[in-house]
C-alpha cells in the first residue's frame, strides 16, 4: 500500500468517523426537543457549519427529522401587565414629593 492509498484511507475514516459524529447529534438535538439547525447541529458535533453541506445524503437526513413541537406559552399572570405599565409609568412620571 502506498502513502497516497494510506492518506486516502485515512481520510475516509476521519469523514465516516465525522458523520457518524454528525448523525448521533441530530438523534440527540431531536430527541431533546430542540430545533434543529445548521448551527445547532455544527456546534453540538463540533464540525464547521460548511461540513454540513458536504455529505449529500445528510442534506436529505436533516429534510426527513421532524421539527419539534413549538413551545408552549406560559399562563399570564393575572395583572402582570398592568402592574408593569404602573412600575413603568411611575418612573417615568415626575415625583413632587407631596
């Protein structure tokens, strides 16, 4: 085997390992409910956002991952917005002192 084969060789490795890599941090983001992104996905496999865009098939894995469901919106406290106008206001309006 040559160097030139070796190199090859190792370099196939190194993007299958990266890939794999790539592949377990999809499962992960959405299995954890969170939106998966090129950004999100590059930072949680530590590879280079342009990576992503090299393996044709993971372009077409990351169109199959479903979107997570959207948050749910939290209850509003019953007058929480207007105590927040009267704290705003209150600073905005001069005190007399009287």
């Amino acid at each position: 085997m040559s160097s030139a084969d070796r190199l090859a060789a190792a370099a196939a490795d190194r993007s299958a390992r990266t890939l794999q890599r790539v592949h377990t941090a999809l499962a992960e983001l959405a299995r954890a409910g969170q939106p998966i992104t090129v950004v999100a996905l590059a930072r949680h496999a530590q590879v280079s956002r342009s990576w992503l865009y090299t393996p044709p098939e993971l372009l077409a894995d990351l169109a199959r991952t479903p979107a997570p469901p959207p948050p749910a919106a939290a209850p509003a406290e019953e007058g929480t917005a207007n105590r927040a106008c009267c704290i705003d206001c209150r600073w905005r309006t001069p005190r007399t002192g009287r």
